[in-house]
C-alpha cells in the first residue's frame, strides 16, 4: 500500500467523506484518484475507530473499490465477510432473545449496534462492529430478565472486581453455545447523568421491526451520542469516535433538523456537533456557547498536531484516573476492601 504524506486530518476528513451520503461520488472519486491517498493512514484510523468494514462496503456501494489497492480490497473483503457473518449470528441470536422475552412479558428493548443492525438502517450487515448484545429492560423486569438468559444457557458472567453502585447495566452475561455476550441495562447513561435520558421514554416509543423491538430514530440518535459523549468520555477528552457519527448519519440525522436543534441546546450533544462540523458541515448549528467554541477551536489545533493530541490525551487520562479511583475510596467500602486485600496486602 502507498506511503504518502498525509496529515491526520486530511486522512479523517477523507473517511468521513466515505462514511458520508452527502458528498457525491464524483467528488470522492475524484480525491480517491489523487495519488496522495495514503491507505496505511486510512486502514489505521478507520481501525482505530471501528468502521473498517464500513468504509469497504461505503466504497462497495458507491463503486469506487477500483480505486484501492488490489491487496487492501482483498483483505477488506476478507474482513466485511467476517463481520457480516458475525453478525447475522448475532441477529439470530437477537431474534431468540426477543422471543424468550416476549413470551414472559418482559418489557424490553435492543438498543445501540444490534438495534442498529436489527432496524435493517445498514445496506449490508457487515458495515457494523458489534460487541455485545445491549438491551434496555424495565426496571421491574431486571432480574427476571436475568434469570431467563441463565436458564438459556447465558450463565457466564463476567462478575465486577467489587461491587459497583447505581451502575447502568448488570454483569456481562456469556453462553458457551451462542456469540454474543448480553448487557442487560436499566439506564443508558451514568448514574449521575442518568437524567438526561429517561428509559421508560425509550421502552415506550419502541418500534417492533421483524419481531425485534427497538428504539425510535430520535431515540436512537440521542443514545448513540450521550453514550458516546458520556459513557465513553468523548466530551472529556474532547474527541470525536466516527463510529458514532456513522451511526447517527445512518439513522438520518443531517435530514432531521428539528433533532439537530434539539441536540445543540445541550450541552453534552452540543459539544458532539460542534466537532463533528469540522469534518462534517451538514451538522454546523448556530447556537454556539463559548465553552464550545473553545472546545472545537483546540480540536482543530489538536488534529494538526498529533504530539499534542498525545500530551493531552495522556494527561486528562491520569488525571480522570486519580478522580475516579479517590471517588472509589472514599465513597465504596466494597471497592476499599478490594485495594486492601488484592493491592495493599498481596
């Protein structure tokens, strides 16, 4: 594969615009054919922030594959096909799932990727990178729930360190039997910004698409971002994860723009546009506070500058570890008892 120079941001830019449906493929094709292209840079990145496959099946659909390097088509084929197949498993195993849940009333529905995958918003079901099966359950049916997947063979689990409070989704339940790992939740987002997506809006205005139930497109859209913002921390670290924007921009977000007014009147979504304009103009808003403007102004300069996206990644890292593990001492006894007996004493 070519070794050309390329900045970071020229090489996100070019990925975004694969990912995008509003550039045109006469536009693409044209900065495909520029021998510039560097496709070491562009297999790194989209790597790195899981949308491989979907860059593949992007350039499938738009017939531009004769554009790469033979060798990198193959592997990418080679990869898409993996993950189509893995998926297709996972959506069986979905379907399975949601008929066990369904015939003990049990008041749920799929959320993130696999509902993604289920609301047939993907051409090809290898675009997608799925990790575990998510799913949003009631309250009330929680444990229940829990039980059911046990008795289906999911009695695996992936148990915490210590016991862990007001978090959003029980252990991670396994089955020798079957692919997908199951996360049943009870909130979306951490427990201190549980507020800003309220579950029982999500199981109320639930969709059912071939037997699955999963969200709404705003529903979805909101979710994907807050997550992305909030549980993964993008809006600490100041980060923009194109599998997220791939998501939203498959759901339709650019063609909603009374969601996107919506999302700029929040912080957390604010911040997620204001970054995601950079690479992507049809969701530039207006209502920009000043803390934003900042906030994209370093984004900028850190796309330019790799060694300081480095320093800075590295240190917001220590210092979000130090927080956390302070929080964890002084307000979790179980997490206490855990450091004294496998740190301290050990």
């Amino acid at each position: 594969m070519t070794k050309n120079k390329q900045s970071f941001r020229e090489t996100l830019q070019l990925i975004v615009d694969i990912l995008s449906f509003e550039t045109s493929d006469e536009v693409l094709m044209q900065n495909l054919a520029n021998d510039n292209v560097n496709w070491d840079a562009i297999v790194i990145v989209a790597s790195e922030h899981l949308v491989l496959p979907a860059v593949y099946c992007r350039l499938q659909q738009r017939s531009l594959l004769s554009y790469l390097p033979e060798d990198l088509v193959l592997y990418l084929e080679e990869l898409t096909q993996l993950n189509r197949e893995r998926n297709r498993t996972l959506l069986k195993e979905a379907e399975q799932i949601s008929e066990v849940f369904k015939s003990h009333n049990i008041n749920h529905v799929f959320i993130k990727g696999i509902a993604l995958l289920a609301g047939n918003y993907y051409k090809d079901h290898g675009e997608r990178m799925i990790g575990d099966i998510d799913i949003l359950v009631a309250s009330d049916d929680l444990d229940k729930a829990f039980d059911l997947l046990v008795i289906e063979g999911y009695s695996k689990f992936l148990p915490f360190s210590y016991q862990v409070q007001n978090y959003r989704h029980l252990p991670r339940q396994i089955s020798e039997k079957h692919l997908g790992a199951i996360e049943l939740h009870n909130q979306l987002l951490k427990h201190e910004y549980c507020h800003l997506i309220n579950p029982d809006n999500f199981l109320s205005k639930k969709q059912n698409v071939n037997g699955i139930s999963i969200p709404g497109p705003e529903q979805l859209i909101w979710n994907t971002i807050l997550a992305q913002q909030i549980n993964d921390r993008s809006y600490y670290y100041n980060t923009l994860r194109l599998k997220g924007l791939y998501d939203v921009l498959v759901v339709g977000l650019t063609k909603k723009p009374d969601i996107i007014g919506q999302l700029s009147k929040e912080k957390y979504s604010l911040g997620f546009l204001n970054l995601t304009s950079v690479v992507c103009p049809q969701l530039v808003v207006s209502e920009k506070t000043l803390s934003a403007r900042i906030k994209k102004s370093f984004f900028i300069l850190t796309l330019s500058s790799p060694k300081l996206r480095g320093i800075f990644f590295k240190l917001k890292s220590i210092y979000i570890g130090i927080k956390d593990r302070l929080k964890l001492i002084f307000f979790n006894k179980s997490y206490r008892e855990h450091v004294i007996k496998n740190k301290v004493i050990k």
